[in-house]
C-alpha cells in the first residue's frame, strides 16, 4: 500500500505507531499476532520500519551488519569492501540503500518504508524499488510504502491511500499499471 499526502499531515507517525515505536489507540495485526501480545523488540522484528533518514552509531559500516549477504549488497551497487568505509564518509543515498540492506537482512515480516528513495538517483531508485518488490514477492509481505511521488507509488504499489487534513481516500492502482512496471494486483 502506497500512502501519500502533504508534509505534516502524519504519515511517519502512523508508520511510527505502526512499528510500536509510539503509544497509539487501537489493535495493530501481523496476520493472527496482536502486537501488544509480544514485547516491542520482538514486534521490531517482525515489523520493521526504514525511516526517511536512517541512523548510524559506529564508526564503519561492518560494525552495523551481522553478516554480509552478496546478492544484497551487489543489487544495491556495493562490494564486500563497503563494510569497512568510514560512516562519516556515506553520502545521503548511500546510507539510505545500506540501511534497506540492514532492515532486510533482519528478515522482516513486514515493511514500513518512509520515503525509502528520496535522497537515490533514478538507477538506484529503481534498483531499490525492484530489491523491494523481489523481497516482498519472494516473502509474501506486507507493505506500507510513503512517497510524495505518485507515480512511484503507482509503479510500487497495489493501493493508495491519501492522507488530508479533512479525509482520506483510498484507491485501487489499476492492475494493468503495476502490471506494465513488473507487479501484478
């Protein structure tokens, strides 16, 4: 699901009470598990959030991964020799794909994606959006997916909901537009 909207409105606050990051109202599902069933680092992992700037607490890059996975990495245009770049160094687009690599590589059962390309050029916006949709096709996850590009989100995505100060819309993307760029609805 796409979800759009002017800045301000709300849209990282919902993924934020989505990811139990924030107290919220009401019950939040992941299929029959209620998140206020299990502890928040337990629901973190199931329901991982990339925010729209992603945070760095070490000094390289290795310190922030477990592991490195060849087929990750490589899709998003680095080498093994990227865990041992200084994070001071990253530019806004590189940290923002070694942070998918990061949520990804945790094995979420679900993703909320905040503006996930907002600082990448168009090749690597679009090899991001394809690492996506593959993780989620091979997966079979859900997704929430913010952009003020709607034409992202119509590639991206299989429904839109709009966010406004007085209502919101939710609407069908049509199946031969998400067909003609590699999803099907």
């Amino acid at each position: 699901m796409g979800l759009t909207g002017p800045s301000g409105i709300g849209k990282s606050i919902l993924l934020k009470a989505l990811a139990d990051m924030l107290p919220h109202q009401g019950d939040i599902f992941l299929g029959d598990i209620e998140s206020q069933t299990i502890s928040a680092p337990q629901w973190r992992r199931k329901v991982a959030l990339l925010p729209a700037e992603s945070q760095w607490w070490c000094e390289t890059v290795g310190e922030h991964f477990q592991g490195y996975d060849e087929v990750l990495f490589t899709h998003l245009g680095f080498n093994k020799d990227v865990l041992d770049w200084q994070v001071s160094h990253l530019s806004s687009g590189e940290k923002q794909r070694l942070a998918c690599i990061r949520v990804l590589m945790n094995q979420p059962e679900a993703l909320l994606l905040d503006e996930p390309t907002a600082n990448l050029d168009p090749d690597n916006r679009a090899q991001l959006e394809l690492l996506i949709r593959d993780y989620q096709h091979k997966h079979q996850i859900p997704v929430v997916w913010i952009s003020h590009d709607k034409e992202q989100l119509e590639r991206v995505c299989q429904q839109l909901l709009t966010i406004n100060k007085s209502h919101y819309d939710i609407s069908q993307i049509a199946p031969e537009q998400t067909e003609e760029h590699g999803m099907t609805a």
